[in-house]
C-alpha cells in the first residue's frame, strides 16, 4: 500500500494514519503531532489551486483527533485539538480562503474542542486559562464559537474565573514601545501619547465579545446589559438582544421599555428594523397585548411587504376574518410603490394571477438589473401566465443589450429563447409588440452584439 500511494501524499498521509492506529492512540497521536509541527513550520503561499489539497489535509488530521485518539484519551485528544486550532494564524497568512473551505474546517474543530472538553474533564480554571489565551489571539475568527461550546465544560466555576481576567484585561493599557511594537502596561502607567488606540479598541471589543458570552452562558441578563452603555443600548440591533434575554428572564415591562427608548435611523418607515420589530411583537405578545403586536405586524408587511409578517398577522384573526384580510394585503400588494418588490412578493405568496396583472400593467417600471428577483418570477409565471412571463424575460434582455452587460449576454440569449417557446402560447399581445417583432427590433439595434447572437439557435 505504501508503494501504491507513491506520488499521493493525502493517500500515503491517511496509510500512515490508519497503521498508527492499529498500533495504540498513542502512535496516532504521534504521528498527528508531527503533522502539525510540519504545517505550522510551513510558510509556502496557498493559493485556490492548491487550497483542497491543504483543506483535505486539515480535515484529515481534525477527523483522525476526534475519531482515533479522543475517543479512547479525551486528554491526549484535547491536547492535539488546541494545537490543531493553534495552526490558524499561521495558515490564514499564507492562504487564499475566498471561498471560507478552510475556515470551514476551524469551526468544525471548534466543536470538536468542547465535546473533547467534555469527556476530558479538565479542571475548569485550566481549561478558562487556555479559553483566555485563545480569545485574544482570534485574529481570524476561528475562536468565534468557542466559548459557546466550552461553556458545558467550563461550568460555574470556569466562567467566574474566564470573567475576572477579562475584567483585568479591561483595566490594562496597551502601548507602544520605542521599536513601535506593541506592549501591555497596567492601565494609568503609560503617557496617552504612548497609547496604542486601535490596539485598545480591538481588545474593548475581545472583551466585551466575551464578557456577553459569558453572560449568557451564565444566565446574567444585567451582566449582559452592562457591557453596552446607555447610548449603545439605543441602537436597533442591540436593543432587540437585551430586550429578548429580558423577555426570557420574566422581565417583559423592562424589555418594552429598553425597545421603545431605540432610536431608529429616519428611513425606518421604509424598511423595518426586523430584528427590533420582531423583539417588540413579542414582548407586546406577552403582557398580552395582542391588538397592538397585530398592528405591529401589519406596519411590517406593509412598509416591506414581509411575508413572514403577514402569515403571522393571518394566523392570527378568527375563520372567514383571514381570507378578507388577505385579499386586503393583495391589493395592497399590487399597488405597492416599488414594482419589483410588489412581483417578487406576489410569486413567492403565491398569487400569480395577481403577479401577472401586475407585470402586464408595470412592465415598463420593471428594473431588469435585478435577474436575480425577475428571473424565479419569470419562471413561475411561464406555464399559465406567458405573456406576463415574456415581459419579464424582456426586460432582462433588454437591460444586458442596452447597459452591455456581456458576462450576461448568455442568459439573455437564453431569455430570448424562452420567449420564442412562449410566443405560441400567447393569443393577444395587447399593447405591446409580438415576438418576432420584438427580435427584429433587437438586431436592429443590438445587431453588432456578436457574442449575444452567436448564442442564439
């Protein structure tokens, strides 16, 4: 088998793997420690051609951690998972990871890590100190979960001990020493000329990231809420967090109060705050006031036509009382001022007969930029619907032409097409041209567009 994997070193990695571990963990973990060392000693560049080859050799060694040495020693394996996750910063340095494959394989060994902890059992200051260290190393993120999952581990005492040296981190300064590098000083003992700002902010942010972990993991609602000053707490966005862990705390009076203290920007008319929005419907929800979460939701669907919000708002009202508020919000629907947002709405409820009319009577108003919404909409309506389903297709293709857009020529040609399959389909054009009308218009005036026509059959 050695011979046979000659030229392939993932093969002969995993042989080698699978030998160590008919011999004890021990020889495994061996064998895992030394392909570590080599990894981070590493400085070649990895760019996306060579990425799978280094993400298959990561997952290699995180599954053999977990599969062939934690099993039968949780202790040896949690060793080798720190040191696995220890590999990141070196290895981001040197790695293209625009498609988020290697980062990937660092969350999954996060968990990993807290399920080893757990079996392991190590005592939970040590395993705090280790979880520190980490912390203010997460340069890349790869410690983001991480006190989620070792918070089992941890327990009370852990946490405590995790939260005392935040709290003494918060009190130290960082400096600048007389090289430029960066040094820590007890705070107050350094000149401000000699404080490093940004420095400083990163590690508020590592410590304020990680008191509110600890918070929740402990159930310390006002230790959460105390992370954020008052301004902050006006925020949307934060409000809704302080307000849901008050909601889950029995705490709902408060909770409405700290949502309608927020400041919101001054187009929030236009497009809600979900996550606020959300929060406020359900602390309204319960201290019982359901008229006004109701009216809260209905605000929702109509500055944003949310359809979350409205099968929500219509589960919610009595027999028979649902279909005429749904038709109601329908017609609201087809008379939304944004005429894309009206369509996609209207396909995804669905209620394409609506979409159609709406598409036969707005075509004009359609941006034909935004494939990404016209196209599913397209599509949808093409069996019962293909006048309307044509016009969408259209302005697609009239939007690459005219803005040339050539990386789009391709579905454009395939647009056209489409629409030439629907053309028999249609019996009455209405206002606006038949399709071999409209396609002698396109090579009029598009007719220099090679890479378009070329595509056509």
């Amino acid at each position: 088998m050695i011979e046979i994997s000659t030229g392939n070193t993932t093969a002969k990695r995993r042989l080698r793997l699978e030998l160590a571990s008919e011999e004890s963990p021990a020889a495994v973990a061996r064998e895992i420690r030394k392909r570590l060392a080599t990894i981070a000693r590493s400085r070649s560049f990895v760019d996306w051609r060579n990425r799978r080859t280094l993400v298959d050799d990561l997952d290699m060694q995180r599954r053999a951690i977990v599969d062939k040495v934690a099993k039968d020693d949780p202790v040896e394996g949690l060793d080798l998972m720190w040191r696995f996750m220890a590999l990141a910063g070196s290895i981001f340095e040197r790695c293209d990871d625009s498609s988020g494959t290697v980062i990937g394989i660092f969350d999954h060994a996060a968990n990993d890590l807290g399920e080893i902890a757990k079996a392991a059992r190590p005592a939970p200051k040590r395993l705090a100190d280790d979880a520190f260290q980490a912390l203010i190393d997460n340069g890349y993120g790869q410690y983001d979960s991480l006190l989620q999952v070792l918070a089992p581990a941890l327990g009370q005492a852990g946490l405590e001990h995790l939260k005392q040296r935040m709290i003494t981190l918060s009190k130290e300064s960082v400096r600048k020493s007389s090289d430029g590098e960066r040094c820590t000083a007890t705070h107050g003992s350094g000149s401000p000329d000699h404080v490093d700002a940004p420095a400083e902010r990163s590690r508020a942010s590592t410590v304020r990231q990680a008191l509110t972990k600890i918070a929740d993991a402990q159930g310390d609602v006002d230790a959460f809420i105390a992370q954020y000053d008052g301004q902050t707490r006006k925020i949307p966005n934060i409000a809704a967090q302080i307000a849901r862990r008050l909601l889950a705390a029995d705490r709902a009076e408060e909770a409405l109060q700290t949502l309608d203290t927020t400041e919101h920007r001054d187009d929030a008319w236009d497009w809600p705050d979900f996550a606020w929005e959300d929060a406020r419907i359900e602390v309204l929800d319960a201290l019982g006031r359901g008229d006004e979460a109701q009216a809260d939701r209905w605000s929702c669907f109509e500055r944003a036509l949310s359809i979350p919000h409205l099968r929500a708002y219509l589960r919610r009202l009595p027999d028979f009382d649902d279909f005429e508020a749904e038709e109601r919000a329908l017609d609201y629907a087809q008379s939304y001022e944004n005429p894309l947002r009206a369509l996609s709405f209207l396909v995804l409820w669905p209620a394409l007969d609506r979409a159609s009319a709406l598409t036969i009577r707005s075509a004009a108003a359609l941006d034909g930029n935004h494939y990404e919404l016209l196209t599913p909409a397209a599509d949808a309506m093409a069996g019962k619907y293909p006048l309307a389903a044509t016009l969408v297709f259209r302005s697609m293709i009239d939007f690459a032409l005219t803005h040339r857009r050539s990386s789009r020529y391709k579905h454009a040609a395939r647009h056209l097409m489409a629409c030439s399959s629907l053309a028999s389909a249609i019996e009455d054009f209405g206002v606006y041209e038949p399709h071999d009308a409209y396609e002698a218009r396109l090579r009029r005036e598009h007719g220099r567009k090679s890479s378009f026509w070329s595509v056509i059959r």
